[in-house]
C-alpha cells in the first residue's frame, strides 16, 4: 500500500466511533453567537423576536415599532425598545495544514501529524454535523485548496472526513498568511473556524490573518500540532538533519544543541500563543501523542466552564 | 625519572582516536527529517561560541586522558634519594632522647632535641608504605610516646607534643632500647629497626647499647663528634640547708658548683631568690671542677613557703641546670607527743632522743595528764599516753577523731589505767579489748608475734629484739585481737603484749605493760629503745615529702596529713594541682625542674602551706657534662650513612590514573554542560 492510499484510508478511520462518541457527549459552544438561517442550540448576538428577553434600548428612527415596549412608555413617558435573543445555527470551517512538514514522522504507517490534525478536525466536524450545526473544511499549504462548503446533513461528515485524509504534499511549504487570507475571505461571518497546523511559517506575519477572521466575527480556535521529537530532540549521536519543505540539511551533535534547542522551541511556543491570543483566536497545542479526544474535551469543557455552551 | 613497561607508551596512539572517529562518523552521519530544522539552526547560531568552546574542551579532555592512562600503563617512577632507610617495608621504633644534655645550646641554630624532633620527622616520612613505627622517649624513665602502628603519619601529632615540653629527665637509651624491642616484638614485618636520636654526650653511653641479632640498631647524634672539645658548662650540683643555730629564722644554704668543659677562673656569682625576689648574692671561685658557696636566708616557719632556688648567673652551654630549687625549712622530724605518768614518759622520751638522725629526726614533746586536754593533736603525728588514767569524754572524743584523721595514738599499760573505762572511752578505736591487769609468774620475754606482711601497720615492729628476757610481774590482759589488728608482741605464753591495729585513717598500738619499771623490766632490756622508736614512727602518719631529691618525670606519692581535706601542688612555673580524696595525692607531673611548694587545707577549707611536704625536682647532675661520648664517627654510624644515600623509586602512575579519573568527571561535566540550555548553565 501507498503512503497516500494509507494516509487516506487512515483519515477516514480517523474518525473513530470510539472518539466520536466521547466527543459527541461534548456540547461544541461558541465563544461568540454565530449566526445562521436555522435556530439551533447557539446564542445570536442578533436581537430580534423570540421568548427570551435580554435589554431595553432607547427607540431609534427606523426600528420596527413592533417592537416598542408600550407598557414601559405607559411608566417612563419613553420609547424603548425590547431586544430578544435568537437561537441561531453555527457555521464550522475546518482548515487543515497540508504543507510537507505536517508529514513527519516520515517513517511508512507512521502517526503523521497530519493524521493527528485531521483525526481532530474531522471530530469536530462530526460534533458540528452531529448537534445540527453547518461544517466544512480547506486544506491548504502554500496556497488553500477549493474548500468544501458547508452543510449540515448526515453525508458531510464522510465528505469532511474525505477532504481532511488527503496526505501532505512532499517538499510544499508553508504560507500561513496567504491561505488564512483566503480562508477569512471565503468564511463569511460570525461562524466558527478551526485551524490545525504546526505553524511552521516563521515569517514576520504569518499569524495576521487570524486577527481578520475574529474581526469578522469568527470564533477561531488554532490547534498547534507538533510531535513530541520536535519538543524535546531526542536525538544523541552527530546526525545530518533534513528539513520536509526544501530547507537546507544541518550536520551538527543534538546532544550538544539540546539546551538551545529547548530554549528556540519554547519561545516559538510561546510566540504562537502570543500571536493566536493578541489576535483573539484560542490556542491549543496538540500534541501527537495526546489522544485527539482529550485535546477536545479539554477544549470544550474549557469553553462551557466560560458560559458559553 | 624512568618507564617501567615503555612499550605501553604505544597506547599513546590512542589520543589520535578521539580525532579519528569524529571524522570518520562525519562521513556516516545518521539522516533525520525533522520540520522543526529551521529551530534547530537558530539554537545552532545562538550556541556556536559556547559549544565550540566546549567542543574543544571535550577534544583536549579525551586527548589528555588518553596520554595519562597509556603513560600511566607505561609504570613511570622517580628516583628520590631517601632521607633514611633503604626504601624496604621495616618496623621501626625511634628513640628520641629528651634527656636534659639535648636542651643545650649549639652555639647558635637549634638544639639537638630540635635538630632530632625534625630528623625524626624526615625519617617518618621517608618509611614506605606498609612499614610500622613507635616513637619512645629516651629520658628517664623511659616511655612510649607513640605505640607500635601501621601508620607511621600518627607519629606527627606525638612528636608535636613532645617538642611542646621542653626536655629535663636523665638519660636512659638503655631501657629506652629495651622498651623498643618489647614494641617490635610482635611486628609481622621481618625488618625491623631501632634508630636512636642521642646528643651522643658520655653519659648517654650510647656505644654500649646492642641490638639483638637479625635486628639493627642505628645511633645518630646531634651533639658534638666525640674529639670535639667539650662545651663550658656549669650547674648547680647540690644544695644544702642548715638552720642557723645562733640566729633564730635563718638557714644558710650550701650550694656545690660543678663544671664540665673547663673550669671558669673568674669568680661565678650565685644568687638566692625566694617568690622571684633575690635574698642573697655570693660568688663562688672554682678549684678544679667544682666551687662552693654559702648563701643566708630566712627559714620558713611551721606554715610558710620554703620554696626558694639558687641560680648561677651569666649564660653558659646549658641553661637547664644554672637553676635548682631549694626548701628553705628545718628538717623534717616525727612529732611525738608523750603524755601521762611522770616517770613513763620520762624513759620514752630518753629513748626517743636516742634514736639515730639517720633515721629521721623525733621531735618529742612531754606533758602530764592534766595539760594534756588543752593541747592540739593536730600539730602532732604521734600520741603516746603512758601510765595515765583513762581519758575523760571530752579528751576521748579528741582522741578518737585525731586517730580516725590519720593520727597514731600508742597506750600504754600502768597503775593509773582502767581497762573498762579505757574501753568505754576509746573501745572503737581500741586494736583488742583489755581486761583488769593481774599479776603472774610468766617465764621472761617477749617474742615477735604474728607474721606481719611488710604493708602491715606493725610491721617495723616484727624484727623487735633485744626483748627475749625481759621479766614481767604484772600485765594487762588484752583479748583477742580485733579482725584487723595484729600482736607484734606476744609474752612467752602466747598472750597478746603488744596489739596494732588500724582505726580510720590512723593507727592505734595497745601496749599490756607499762614503759617504766612498775610492771616489768622493759625499760632496762637494749631491746626498749628501738621497741618505743618504731612504735612512734609505725602508728605515726607519713606526712612528709621523700628526703631525696625527685628526678624531673619520677611520679611521687604525697601523703596527706592527719585532719587535711585538699591538698594543693603548685609547681615552680606556678602550675597548681589539686588533690580531694584518699589517704594520698599521687603526683606525676614533676617534669618540671624546681621546688614544688605544698599546701594542704583543713576542715574549714582555709589553705596552709604545709613545709614538710614541699619538694625538689631536679635533673641528675649527670646531665650539665656535656663532654661528647665515644663514637664511630663524629656525625653518623657508617650504615646511617649508606642508608641515607640509598636511592628508591617511588611510582607516579597513580598520580596519573587519579588525572584519569579527574579528566572523566571534566568531561563529564563538559557533556553535561553542553546538554544543559545555555539559561541553566548560566545560572
């Protein structure tokens, strides 16, 4: 079997009924109420009809006059105006790093990050699909790869699945900043974007994008996904280093660069983290050897602790 | 320097393998894709400078311990010249002699008892490994500074402490020789060796000493070669003190000058100090090798210091023996109290008078049975109550507590002395319980009784004589003796005539006749005399310092007297020793030359100086002849000389496996280093 053939079947499998039944008995609530055609399960910071009452507003030209609160102009001599909530419908996109790093380990049958990252945005797509919400997903590396649009029937979930399998390209770069433009354009607004990428775009900007898509109302969760060799360089003898996306090889002792190395891969942590939470978009580090499952749930019960869900 | 396995050098090759695997794997690198690479070459750029460093560190590490393991496999060794022995495993036992002939002055640099301390030093640094050694002191007496032990090093400490104290005993390498051997006797090493560190003067007598076979014995002097003309030296040989009889409280000292290494002809001063102060000045002029002089001075009373000492002024080769402590008090005398019937006392003082002054001096005081309660017992050693009745409560009570302080009491029969109420008064101190006296017919004499030990209380009495036909009319009747009390006398049937006994810490001696003529002929037999003498100095406390002068290092034993509840010792530097309990203070730090003045407190804690018991210690005249004894050579024994030149090798190779082992952990650490971030390692 091929690499490719064995990364696509592995996608599809990476949608494990096990996981998926962990995840499904998580509500996905977004930081934001997103707004949709259907009324669903999620706030709206749209004010309209509904039974839910949330504020009085001083009248303005031009409001329906429907909803003038005559009881309170009957006490206060004003017009005010009642605002309700509205259920609404999210709209998911799902957007998965394809660039030639995101194949490490390149050892045959290996747990790719790729996989790792796709294994968890499929999930969350299942979630979406699952509580009556509209999910999608891109790939992208140097540039984003024709989306799939999002929808909210049954089906979705394997074509999601089906769009997320496909392998890294070999030697393709990374070009965070041009393929999250595309992403914030296509996205619409006030939906919920999931990125998985191990960010390995060290270019001045790379991470601008995200500012984008939360100012267009965006719930923007960044899954940072690396491998556990990438953390600590576990490596003791003199090694030739190769990189996955065209750099040049680097011969040198890791047992002697360990310390530094440490220090570079804490600060790059540090600096996404930065960036993602400055922008307005929750970062999470995925590691490849933590279950997909735990990384969500964590996310998950995090934003219910917040009052969102 | 030499190798002992050269061809191990080879291994020196190695140092080039460091060098060589690391180009050679350079080659053969391992390939690893990693994303993270553009990271790994930012830390590469950040840590060059401090990992090249390393690099280089690890590179001169791993290079270096190569060389010193292959040089260390190769057995390089240095040839050293040994300050003593022939480099072999040995048992050996240094005699250092700390006699006062080692504290003389060379005439500048140090004195022999330095210059020996020091060799004695240089020889314990020089044993190999695995050899034993003991340090022995070789002045009189000799001891054992340092016990036969494994590890030569422990001699230091010791001969620290013996530098500290400045030499003054005798010599004695003899028995010092003779302690050495009992040391190595049971050395498992079959090399054994006795090196002695002598000033080689005459009076060591060093060219006598041997050494049994299969063991050497090495001398090594640090005096004068022995044709060398002897230094001038002058001491004082002896003091003597002599009351003045024409002035009440002055004593005239007799001070004996000797000198050795030629005889000065100008006149010696010599002065007399009491307390640091001088009280009289003299001049001696020699004739031949000695000169006399005759210093006054106050004579101390009952309770005053006598200490004193005569010193020769100027400065000479051995200022050890210019000074000698000297006691100015009268001479010592048993003081006897006599007290009772008129004519008893009478013939015991006649024969207390006779006693020879080379027995001692008695110095007797009579008084009668009526004086006798307002008398101290305390400034006397014996009380010897003859023919007078028994004593009333009150004088029993002084009696009994005179006696249990340590006092001898000696009663005597005669008409005046009830025997029931003589036990009802003293019966707890009484030797045997008396009965009436009765008249009889007994065949004549008296005989030595029981079989007396030499520790005994009545023993100077067992070798009575002169009593065998002594005739008695009349007797008091002594029971059997009291568990431990003895009859020194017997009459000729068998009963006790002469009970003694112990009672506290005194003696109590019950006599069954009188010492006049009332009850028997006692007084007339030659045998009379002695008989009362012993009695008074058996029962009689010890209570006075050994006559003769102590040699510096003699323990002596002073006895306490009678009521004394502390004793203090000061010695000349102005040391003082205290001593609580017993019957007697047992001294042993008389190093120190000088007079050792006494003071012993009563019951009331109030200290007096106790004359009687002061003491001189002072070094054997022998000492202050400087004159070098016979010997092989002027400065060492021929084998001392050829065992000095005697040449070892001593190993350097763990030395360099210790650098081994030094060089391992540095690059240890430098790997460590180099693992650490540069954040961890900076702090």
């Amino acid at each position: 079997m091929s690499q490719d053939a064995g990364d696509r079947s592995a996608a599809r499998g990476a949608l494990d009924p096990e996981v998926a039944r962990r995840v499904s008995t998580l509500l996905l609530a977004a930081r934001r109420a997103a707004e949709g055609l259907a009324s669903g399960l999620h706030k709206s910071p749209h004010r309209g009809a509904s039974v839910v009452f949330v504020e009085h507003r001083e009248y303005r030209p031009g409001d329906d006059l429907r909803l003038l609160d005559w009881r309170a102009y009957a006490r206060t001599d004003r017009h005010m105006i009642k605002r309700f909530e509205q259920e609404t419908q999210l709209r998911g996109t799902l957007v998965l790093d394809r660039s030639g790093s995101m194949a490490y380990p390149t050892i045959p049958g290996a747990h790719t990050k790729a996989r790792h990252a796709a294994t968890l945005l499929a999930a969350l797509g299942y979630v979406l699909v699952r509580q009556g919400d509209l999910a999608g997903a891109a790939t992208f590396a140097d540039v984003l790869a024709p989306p799939l649009p999002a929808r909210g029937r049954p089906a979705q979930v394997e074509a999601i699945a089906t769009a997320l399998a496909e392998p890294p390209a070999e030697g393709a770069t990374t070009d965070l900043a041009g393929a999250l433009g595309s992403v914030a354009e296509r996205a619409g607004r006030r939906g919920f974007v999931a990125v998985a990428s191990d960010l390995l775009d060290l270019r001045e900007g790379a991470l601008a994008p995200l500012a984008q898509l939360v100012a267009r109302g965006h719930d923007v969760v960044v899954f940072h996904v690396l491998h556990p060799d990438e953390l600590s360089l576990p490596f003791d003898e003199p090694t030739r280093f190769e990189g996955l996306e065209g750099e040049a090889t680097l011969e040198t002792d890791p047992a002697a660069l360990r310390g530094a190395y440490t220090l570079e891969i804490r600060q790059f942590l540090e600096e996404c983290r930065a960036r993602c939470t400055a922008a307005g978009a929750r970062y999470v580090l995925a590691r490849t050897d933590v279950p997909p499952e735990r990384t969500l749930a964590e996310l998950l019960t995090a934003r219910g602790r917040r009052g969102w869900a | 320097m030499g190798l002992e396995a050269p061809w191990a050098l080879l291994g020196a090759l190695l140092a080039a393998a460091p060098v060589v695997a690391h180009l050679a794997r350079r080659h053969d690198l391992p390939r690893v894709a990693l994303p993270t690479i553009a990271l790994l070459r930012r830390a590469q750029v950040a840590s060059r400078r401090r990992t090249r460093l390393v690099d280089v560190l690890l590179l001169v590490a791993r290079v270096a311990m190569i060389l010193a393991l292959a040089l260390g496999l190769a057995g390089p060794y240095r040839e050293v010249k040994l300050a003593w022995g022939d480099g072999t495993r040995a048992s050996v036992a240094i005699i250092l002699d700390d006699s006062l002939s080692m504290a003389r002055d060379p005439g500048g640099g140090a004195t022999p008892f330095a210059r020996a301390l020091a060799r004695a030093r240089e020889v314990v640094r020089a044993l190999p490994a695995g050899s034993e050694a003991c340090l022995i002191a070789g002045g009189a007496a000799p001891r054992v500074i340092a016990p036969r032990s494994g590890d030569p090093a422990a001699l230091g400490p010791r001969l620290d402490a013996l530098a500290a104290a400045a030499p003054t005993r005798g010599t004695a390498l003899s028995a010092a020789v003779a302690l050495a051997l009992r040391e190595l006797a049971g050395s498992p090493l079959e090399a054994r060796r006795i090196l002695v560190l002598s000033d080689g003067a005459a009076h060591a007598r060093a060219e006598q000493l041997e050494a049994p076979p299969g063991m050497s014995l090495e001398i090594e002097r640090f005096g004068p070669a022995p044709d060398a003309r002897a230094p001038v030296n002058r001491s004082v040989a002896e003091t003597v003190v002599v009351p003045e009889a024409t002035a009440a409280g002055r004593a005239t000292v007799l001070v004996t000058l000797r000198a050795s290494g030629g005889a000065p002809t100008a006149p010696v001063a010599v002065r007399l100090e009491q307390r640091g102060r001088v009280v009289a000045r003299g001049e001696a002029r020699f004739q031949g090798d000695t000169a006399s002089v005759s210093l006054e001075g106050p004579l101390a009373g009952p309770q005053d210091d006598p200490t004193a000492r005569v010193v020769i002024e100027g400065r000479d080769a051995l200022a050890g023996d210019d000074a000698r402590g000297v006691l100015l008090r009268p001479p010592g005398a048993l003081r006897v109290l006599l007290a009772g019937d008129d004519d008893a006392t009478r013939a015991a003082a006649q024969a207390l008078a006779l006693v020879p002054e080379r027995e001692g001096a008695i110095a007797v005081r009579r008084v009668d049975a009526d004086t006798l309660p307002t008398v101290a017992l305390s400034a006397f050693d014996t009380v010897l109550l003859a023919g007078m009745p028994a004593p009333g409560a009150e004088l029993a009570a002084a009696l009994r507590r005179f006696v249990e302080r340590g006092g001898g009491l000696v009663l005597a029969a005669g008409d005046p002395l009830d025997a029931r109420a003589l036990d009802a008064a003293l019966g707890p101190v009484l030797p045997a319980r008396a009965s009436e006296a009765s008249g009889t017919a007994l065949p004549p004499g008296l005989r030595p009784g029981d079989s007396l030990p030499d520790t005994a209380p009545a023993a100077p009495l067992r070798d009575a004589t002169g009593l065998a036909d002594v005739r008695v009319t009349r007797r008091l009747l002594l029971e059997t003796p009291r568990r431990d009390a003895v009859a020194a006398l017997r009459f000729a049937d068998g009963a006790p005539a002469l009970v003694v006994g112990t009672a506290g810490s005194g003696r109590v001696a019950l006599l069954a006749v009188p010492l006049d003529e009332s009850w028997s002929d006692l007084p007339l037999h030659p045998g009379f005399l002695p008989l009362v003498a012993r009695l008074a100095r058996g029962v009689g406390p010890v209570t006075r310092a050994p006559a003769q002068v102590v040699s510096p290092g003699d323990p002596i034993t002073l006895p306490l007297p009678p009521g004394a509840t502390r004793l203090v010792v000061t010695d000349p530097s102005g040391e003082r020793e205290t001593f609580r309990e017993g019957r007697a203070a047992p001294l042993r730090s008389t190093t120190l030359p000088g007079a050792y003045r006494v003071e012993v407190a009563d019951e009331g804690g109030v200290l007096r100086d106790a004359p009687r018991l002061a003491f001189v210690v002072a070094s054997p005249a022998d000492e202050s002849d400087l004159r070098p004894g016979p010997g092989a050579t002027g400065g060492m024994p021929r084998d001392t000389r050829k065992a000095a030149s005697a040449r070892t090798r001593r190993p350097l190779a763990p030395w360099l496996f210790l650098l081994v082992g030094l060089l391992a952990l540095a690059e240890g650490a430098l790997r460590f280093r180099g693992a650490r971030p540069p954040a961890q390692a900076a702090a």
